[in-house]
C-alpha cells in the first residue's frame, strides 16, 4: 500500500494566510480557496469588498484545478481554442485561469482557486500561497 501526503487544516490556514497577504499588499479584492485532491473545500477566505460570486467561483476553480491535476487555464485555453465540447465535461464547472493545483512529491494534494481580479492575477495569488509550503 502506497502512502501520500495530504493537506491539513495548519497548511490549510497557512496557504490562506499567505495568499490573502499577497493579494492585499497589492490592493487585490479577491475570495481564495483551498480543496484536497478529490476537490472537496477545506477552506475558504473572501476578502472584505470581494463581490459574494467570487467566492463561488474560487472554488469551483481550485476543484476543477485538483480533480484535473493541472491548472484550471488548461480548459479554458482548450475551449478558446474551439474544443467548445470540453464545456460539458462532468464536475468541471471552474474551467478559468486562477486555479492552480497544490504537488507534493509529484502528486497532487489540492489546489488553490481564486477570483476577483484578473485571471493572471487570480493564479499569482494561489501560486503565492502554494509556495508558502516550500
């Protein structure tokens, strides 16, 4: 029987703490959130002033993120790129950049998911949180 690392709720918090830092020192109003590997949410953190459907919205990124084992950009540059079938993928309903998924040793663990600003900006954060656990 193999063994894996898995997120517990002190990485939880820390990916948390240092994602929401990361995004205020640059005056980001966003909502985050943190799943395991089968994209169930461990945690949750919406920034004052982030509008209520950016929490949502993170989170069906990071599970998108975790369940596909890559970042959530990947779908939305297949469907932009004319896939537009991949839309009824099952379970996939955070196909947008700004969910990025958390690999621990070569596998994945979680993933990070983010919205309020632009997409690029929504994955900056998660990758800031995720390097917390270097």
């Amino acid at each position: 029987m193999k063994s894996k690392a898995t997120l517990e709720a002190a990485e939880v918090d820390q990916i948390l703490a240092t994602a929401s830092a990361h995004a205020m020192a640059n005056h980001w109003v966003v909502s985050i959130a943190v799943c395991d590997d089968g994209g169930h949410l461990l945690g949750l953190r919406r920034l004052d002033g982030a509008a209520p459907i950016s929490a949502y919205i993170c989170a069906e990124k990071a599970r998108t993120s975790a369940l596909g084992r890559r970042e959530s950009r990947i779908y939305e540059e297949v469907i932009n790129g004319g896939r537009t079938s991949f839309l009824s993928a099952p379970l996939l309903q955070g196909m947008l950049e700004g969910g990025v998924p958390i690999m621990i040793d070569g596998h994945c663990v979680g993933a990070v998911g983010v919205s309020g600003v632009k997409s690029e900006q929504d994955a900056e954060i998660a990758r800031a949180g995720i390097a917390t656990l270097a």
